[in-house]
C-alpha cells in the first residue's frame, strides 16, 4: 500500500464540554456556513485537532457548527500543540484575516497589537478595516493600500503610545471633515482611498481639510482607481487647477519617492 497507519487516534463524542478555547486563538465566528452545508449534504466526519489539554488547535467552527446540530465531533489528540501550531497551521490559508493575526496577538499580551485592536474597534464602524489600517500605519502605505501582511509576524509591529495617539487624531479629524461619507458616496476602492487619506495626513504640502474642499469641488471628475499613486495624481489634477507652477502641490511624486514616511514612523514610534 501506498500509505501507512499514523498512531494518531481518531475520537469520537457528543460531550462538547470536554473541548476548551486556545488562548491567542482567533474568536469562533462562521459556524453558519458549516450547518449550511452540513443540511445541503450531511456531516462529513473531519476531525477537529486538539493538544492532550483539549484546547482548540484547529476546528472550532466545526465544534460549534455541530453542537448547535447536536452532531457527534470527530477528533485527535496531538500532544505539545501550541497557539504557534495553530498559527502556522492558518499561515498559509486564508482561514484567518489579518484582524485574527491581530486579536491573537492581542491576547497573549503584546501592548502593540492590544492598542491596534483597542484602535480598530473603536472605530470598526466608522470606517473599513483598510481606512484603520492607513490612517493608524501610514507608514506602511504600498502601491496597493498598507501592507498588513507584515503583521502576521509578532515582531514586525511596533505601535507605541504615541502612535496611537497620532493615529485616533488622524482618523477624528478626517471623519470630522468628512472624508468617511465621501468614500462610500462615491464608492471608492476604500484600501486606497484612505491610504491618500493617510498620505494627505503625512505630507506637509497640504491641509487634510483643503484638500477635502478641493476634492468636494471637483469629485465628479475624480474615479475610483486600484492603485495609490494613480489615486494621487487624480488628486493632484484637482489641488493644481488654476494654481501658478510654485504654487501646485505633487502629492503622488512625494509617494512614489517615500517623502514623509520615514519620518511619520520615527514620530509616531519614539518612546
């Protein structure tokens, strides 16, 4: 034969109590669309994974899918399994977001990650995850919106006191003037929406507030577009017209080169 017996053993039991949550684990949330399948074509028998402590490695959806259905769950025990494991296991799966990566974090203690979340909902309902993102790492600002990636890393973050403080001013004031009801009125791609936003907030060319009057003026003309610089130069052509040549701002140029960025980092996590 082509494959082996493994020693694991597989188990089976309606006592859901027996199981316990993994600290650092993301929060048990689309249970629904495992009944949903489980109705539409019966229980697949896939085991859910657990340490000798019975906590939690992978499967929690499938825990509580089956014990709203009063389902058996099937499982195995592996010995010395840890938040790690289960880290890795979801590295490479899009099982979680980087709002799990996150809350895990969070958990287990690290102060960076706890104010990122503390930060994110705040104001989870005033703006998109990716608004969060730009308007708290600016710093981390791509062509393609703030690279979060990064933050599946523990050590990769450092978001300080100040940092917090710099980011909840940012996000008040550009929901104070308004820049939250302008993406979603004009469907903007919001990952790079508010990364300009957050670009906006770092350079020193322009004002949050003059550039929101500028772009109200000339908004009909500006499209929704998938990368930052393009986004820039769009704003550009507004903050520009009319204006003497010493007097126009170049906004995506400033990007493309990193202008402010460096800076903005340094500020936002001194000590």
């Amino acid at each position: 034969m082509g494959y082996e017996e493994s020693g694991i053993k597989l188990y089976k039991t309606t006592d859901y109590d027996i199981f316990k949550p993994l600290l650092g684990n993301r929060d048990q949330k689309s249970e629904i669309k495992i009944i949903e399948s489980v109705d539409a074509v019966g229980q697949v028998p896939t085991p859910i994974i657990c340490n000798e402590n019975m906590e939690v490695i992978d499967g929690q959806n499938r825990l509580a899918a089956y014990k709203r259905l009063s389902l058996p769950v099937y499982f195995m025990v592996i010995k010395g399994l840890t938040i790690d494991h289960c880290r890795r296991l979801n590295m490479g799966q899009s099982n979680w977001g980087i709002y799990d990566w996150i809350a895990s974090y969070a958990a287990e203690g690290n102060e960076n990650y706890q104010r990122l979340q503390s930060l994110i909902n705040s104001y989870a309902k005033k703006l998109p995850l990716e608004g969060i993102y730009a308007m708290a790492l600016p710093w981390k600002i791509t062509e393609n919106g703030v690279y979060t990636n990064g933050l599946k890393n523990e050590n990769r973050l450092k978001f300080t006191d100040k940092a917090y403080e710099f980011a909840v001013k940012r996000i008040s004031s550009a929901l104070d003037i308004g820049y939250g009801s302008m993406c979603k009125r004009h469907k903007y791609t919001a990952r790079v929406f508010w990364s300009c936003v957050a670009y906006i907030y770092v350079s020193k060319n322009i004002s949050a507030s003059l550039a929101y009057d500028k772009l109200e003026e000339y908004e009909a003309v500006i499209p929704p577009v998938n990368t930052v610089s393009e986004q820039l130069r769009f704003f550009d052509d507004v903050f520009n017209r009319g204006k003497r040549q010493k007097d126009k701002v170049f906004l995506q140029a400033g990007f493309l080169r990193g202008d402010g960025l460096a800076e903005i980092e340094e500020a936002c996590n001194a000590k």
